[in-house]
C-alpha cells in the first residue's frame, strides 16, 4: 500500500510524476488534465499538436494509476461562473475563476 509522504499523498506525486514526464519537466502554467483535450483528434488545450500515439499512452498511465492504487472517478460539475460571483469563506482545491475545475495536482 503507497504511503503519503510529507510532500503529499502517494497517487498525487505519482500522477504529477506521469505528468511532469510527459511535458519533459515543462508542464504547462496552470496545467489540469481534461479528457476532451487529451484525446480529441489531434489534441487541443496543452496536447494541441501532440502525437495521438503518445496521448493515448498518457492517458493509460493515469488511467493504470487509478486502477493500481484502487482510486474510484467521480464526475463533478461546477460553475464557476456563479462559484466565482459568490462569497465563500471556505477553503477551495481549486481556482473558481479559471474555467475548468480540477483538483490541484501539480
């Protein structure tokens, strides 16, 4: 069973590990990992341009990630339109004005 470390869980580092590899240490600013760009046709976002050979391979690592560590997905929509219009006192995992959500991972 992986441990958390004092950096932060196991399946978080590995996955900013797959990450970091892919984009060569270069991960984009701001980077979060959506489906839609990874693997539309000929990428979009940060994979625009990108080999569909090596996409696909990113996306099977994240996905043997999951499997191997026994993680369930969830989908989760959020406006965050109306998320950033609002005040909220609480802490976020993510930035509610950049238009995707996603957990912070890297």
């Amino acid at each position: 069973m992986p441990q958390t470390t004092q950096h932060g869980n196991a399946t978080q580092e590995s996955l900013t590990k797959i990450i970091t590899n892919y984009f060569a240490g270069a991960t984009p600013t701001r980077f979060e990992l959506h489906a839609e760009e990874l693997l539309s046709p000929t990428g979009s976002g940060p994979f625009a341009g990108h080999d569909r050979g090596r996409r696909n391979d990113l996306a099977k690592q994240v996905l043997k990630l999951l499997d191997d560590r026994s993680h369930d997905v969830h989908m989760l929509g959020i406006d965050k339109s109306k998320l950033a219009s609002q005040n909220c006192d609480g802490n976020l995992a993510f930035d509610p004005t950049f238009r995707f959500f996603s957990p912070t991972i890297i």
